[in-house]
C-alpha cells in the first residue's frame, strides 16, 4: 500500500512539472507583439546605417531605350541583304527586260470552254437568271469597276459582277501587266476587260448573234471574264502625249503575263481569234 502511494505522489508530481514547463514555453500575444516591433526596429536602424546592405543582392537590369532600339534595328538592317531591283540595275540605271511574248498564242492558251467549265463550276456560283437576280447575289460576287490597273468597256452582253477568286486574278494580271510593262521600258497602258459575268438572259441574247456563244458559257458562274488583246488604254496626264506602242507590242506583254499566271495554275486561257481576246476562267 505504501509502494502504491509513493507512485502516485510521484506521477502527480511529474504531471504538475510538465504542466509548469508547457506554461513557460509559450508565448503570450504581447510579447509576440513587442519581439517583432524590437526586430524592425533593428532592422531599419541597419538599414539607414548601411543602405549599400540592401542593394547587395539586387540584380541592375538595364531596360532598353528607344535609342537602344533604333540602334539594333539600324544594325540589323545594314547586316540583311538587299535584294536586286526589278527596275534598277545596281549602278541605278533602269532595267529593260526583253519582249519575248510566248511562241504560238494556240498553243500557249489551248484551254478550250469544257476545261474551263470545270473550274467554273468549282469556283463559280449558281447561275442567274437576269441583272435584278445578280443585285440580289451581290453577297456571294463582287463588283467590277475600271481602276488604276484595268479599263472595263461599256459591257452590253454581261454585268458587272466576278466572284472574289476571279477579281483578285483579275487584278493581279492588271498590276503584273504594269511591272512589265515598266521593266521593258514601255509607257503604261491599262488592259481593257470586254465581258465578265453573263446572266441566262444574256447568254440567250448573245446566242440570236454569235454562232460560237455557248448556252453553258462560264461567263454564267462568275469565274470568267474577257481582255481584248488588240486594244489597250493609254496612260497619260491631261496634255500629255506619250510614245506610241504597237497593239502587238503590247499583246506580246501580255502574252508573257498571262502565260505566267497559267503556269502558276493560277487561271485557264483560250486565245479567241474571232473575238480577239483572251478567254480566261481563274483556276
């Protein structure tokens, strides 16, 4: 009995110790409160003394300038290759390109109205029946109007219209035109486009005339147009009067322009005789 007391005076005396020891250790909100304004306090004493402590471990990052930036911008200019001049040789006297027109226009523009008309019907839109029907579809065409690069006649078989595949080829052929036109040393004429878009009624109305029209032209679809290849608008100021060139001349550039394009697969021709134009449908 003597023994059982002993340890239990002896458990209660070690939990009232470890219960003594947990009470000093922690610490009170206060204190807590006042230990961590005495380390500010230190530490901005250390900073106003030695401020060179606290920039020690910043890294200087040096932020570009517009200067800076012009600078490697005019370095890497002068380090890239300048390409050769279509229209200057390197001493700056123009470039004059040979006319070399194509061999046989048949032969170079053979792609007669079934070849075209399967590109047409790939590329085009549905027929339409007559010039109010094509006001409502001007959604799926474009309008096509004489500008810088090409002269559209008074159409009297056609409207106005191309899908946008063809009056990008369209204007292409014009600008391309003008290149070589500048390359060769010739003055500046703009091609004139003869046909474009042909309703069902004009197609019809064609007919009662041309023997050659074809009731499923691809005039219908909007993929097609004509530029006459014996008749070119000159380019000139008001007053002015500029050297004469040849229709051939002029025919034979466009030939070289052309045939490119087809080579690109960009487009179908077919060299119309009677016409005199090219028949041309984009690719």
């Amino acid at each position: 009995m003597q023994k059982y007391n002993k340890k239990v005076k002896s458990a209660k005396k070690n939990s009232i110790f470890a219960f003594d020891k947990k009470r000093k250790m922690k610490i009170s909100k206060n204190r807590y409160l006042q230990g961590f304004g005495f380390v500010v306090v230190i530490l901005a004493i250390i900073r106003c003394a030695c401020p060179q402590v606290a920039d020690s471990n910043r890294v200087e990052t040096k932020q570009p300038t517009v200067v800076d930036s012009l600078a490697c911008d005019s370095d890497s200019i002068a380090k890239t290759p300048l390409l050769p001049s279509r229209f200057l040789k390197a001493d700056g006297t123009p470039v004059k390109n040979r006319i070399l027109s194509v061999p046989h226009f048949g032969n170079a523009f053979p792609d007669q109205n079934d070849v075209q008309l399967v590109a047409a019907n790939k590329y085009g839109v549905k027929p339409v029946l007559d010039d109010k029907e094509a006001e409502k579809r001007k959604n799926e065409l474009t309008y096509v109007g004489s500008n810088p690069y090409f002269h559209v006649d008074r159409l009297r078989t056609s409207i106005p219209y191309l899908v946008p595949r063809a009056s990008i080829l369209l204007q292409e052929i014009g600008r391309n035109f003008f290149d070589s036109l500048q390359t060769k040393g010739v003055p500046l004429h703009k091609i004139i486009v003869t046909s474009v878009m042909r309703s069902k009624a004009d197609v019809q109305r064609l007919r009662t005339h041309n023997q050659n029209a074809t009731e499923n032209s691809c005039h219908l679809y909007g993929t097609t147009f004509d530029i006459c290849y014996n008749r070119y608008k000159t380019v000139e100021a008001p007053g002015e009067h500029r050297r004469v060139v040849t229709n051939d001349t002029l025919k034979w550039i466009l030939s070289e322009v052309l045939n490119d394009m087809r080579k690109q697969q960009r487009c179908l021709v077919k060299y119309e005789v009677h016409q005199g134009c090219f028949h041309i449908t984009v690719n």
